[in-house]
C-alpha cells in the first residue's frame, strides 16, 4: 500500500522503530504494539480509502479478531485532505472521527516570547526518565482516561519505548528543567528520507503560557537540522487546541489533515 500521508508513514516508521509489527495487507496496513495492548494509536489499521457502508462491518471484524482482548477501535484513512464527508459509514458504526493537523517546517525561528529561565537538555538519566513518565501523567490527569493503574503502566510502558529508542540512537527526547524539575518535554525521531517526526510534546499545566514549549520546540528543530540531517521536521496537532499556536509561532505551517477515528468500548 503506498501511504500518501506524512502523518501516517511517520507514525509507521516510529512504530517499527520502536519494535511494534507493522504488516502491509494490500488494502490496509495493520500497526500492532503486543508490548503496549492499551497504547490506541499503536494497534490500529490504516485504510487506503474510506470504506463503504457494506464494507465497515468486515473492517471492524477483522480489526476486533486480531485484538479480541482490546475495548477500543483505532482506524486511520489515507489522505491528505478533510475526508469527513466520506466518513459517515464508519461514524454510524459508532467510531468518532478524531482529525489531526499536519505541520510541517523546513525551518524555523525563535518563539516571540522565548523562556530564559529554563535548562534545556537531553533525558539521560533514570529519574529523567521517571520525570517523564511523571510529566505525562499530569498533563492527562484531566482526560477520563488519563487515570488510574491502566494509565500509570501505559505512560510507563511508553517511557520505556521512547528511551529503547533514543539509546538505539533512533531518537532524541529532549527536557526543559526548572533546577531539577522537568516541565516539558518532547522527541523527535529519525523517520529515515529526510524527515524527522516530533512525538509528545507536553508542558506541565502549572507552566504553562510562559514560552517553555515553543523554546523548546526551537531548540529540538535545531537540533534536527543540525545534528539529525532532517530536511523537512513534521508534527501532528490537535487543530482544536492552543498548542498548534505554539508550533506554528516558530515557523511550523499546516500541511495535510490526517483523518483518524476510534472508539472506546466496543
């Protein structure tokens, strides 16, 4: 299946990097993360089009007898546009499209307001990375599914994905600290042909709104020109929330939408 979306092969070439099964099937390619069965967005399947409404319910049963222990469904559409018009099969079957913006940069510049008060370095340590873990479960604590035993064992899970990944040399997570405390942090990984995908960009909420992110954002961007050999850097926003102002006060310009639906509980 030849993927149009730079959202998408990014997120597949991030997946196989990190060790999760991805398996071109001809009309679909199938993500799958047995080390993560709670992490959504590794175990989904990426449809060349959107489906009909005789086909949605083979889609979903294909989907539900490979993860049979899952209660969720993630489906990815390929494109590069808004496909919610084409949607409606796959909405009526009880998904909820959950669309991406696609940024991109080939570079970028200082935020308006940069934060000089913090150190920006590379997660190194374990109580970096424990930091990280930590960082995640506050920033979701306000998301219903951001709680919890099950979230607290997928952050950590996740944790140790991204570290496997940068001591593989595939990735680099950087962290901005106030004295020893990490209040944001991001990576960004080598997708390979030029291109670098930024991953979990999260500020702490207690600091936010003072130019840590976008300071950091500048920072890691540099670093992915220069170091990395990255032509093109791309991340994928919430087109709905403040951070996407963030990413594009540095130089980041919204490229493509990435069309993508879940549901929880089946």
């Amino acid at each position: 299946m030849d993927i149009r979306s730079l959202g998408f092969r990014t997120d597949l070439a991030l997946l196989r990097l990190s060790g999760s099964v991805v398996e071109d099937r001809g009309t679909y390619v199938a993500a799958r993360t047995p080390e993560n069965p709670t992490f959504r967005w590794g175990n989904f399947d990426l449809l060349a089009a959107p489906p009909s409404a005789e086909e949605v319910p083979a889609v979903l049963a294909r989907y539900d007898a490979d993860l049979p222990d899952g209660d969720f469904r993630t489906l990815g559409v390929d494109g590069t546009t808004d496909q919610s018009d084409a949607l409606a099969s796959l909405v009526a079957a009880g998904l909820s499209p959950d669309p991406g913006t696609v940024l991109t940069a080939t570079t970028t510049h200082a935020p308006p307001r940069p934060n000089t008060e913090v150190r920006l370095r590379r997660l190194t340590s374990d109580d970096d990375w424990a930091q990280r873990a930590a960082l995640s479960l506050a920033v979701d604590a306000a998301d219903p599914d951001g709680d919890g035993p099950a979230y607290r064992l997928f952050a950590e899970r996740r944790a140790l994905s991204n570290r496997a990944l940068c001591e593989a040399g595939h990735a680099t997570w950087w962290g901005a600290f106030l004295g020893d405390r990490l209040v944001s942090a991001m990576g960004l990984v080598d997708a390979g042909d030029g291109l670098a995908r930024f991953q979990s960009v999260e500020t702490h909420p207690d600091h936010r709104g003072r130019g840590i992110a976008g300071t950091l954002v500048h920072r890691v961007a540099a670093h992915g020109f220069d170091e990395v050999g990255a032509r093109t850097l791309v991340m994928v926003a919430d087109p709905d929330y403040v951070a996407i102002r963030v990413y594009r006060s540095v130089g980041f310009r919204d490229t493509e939408v990435q069309t993508q639906l879940d549901q929880r509980g089946r």
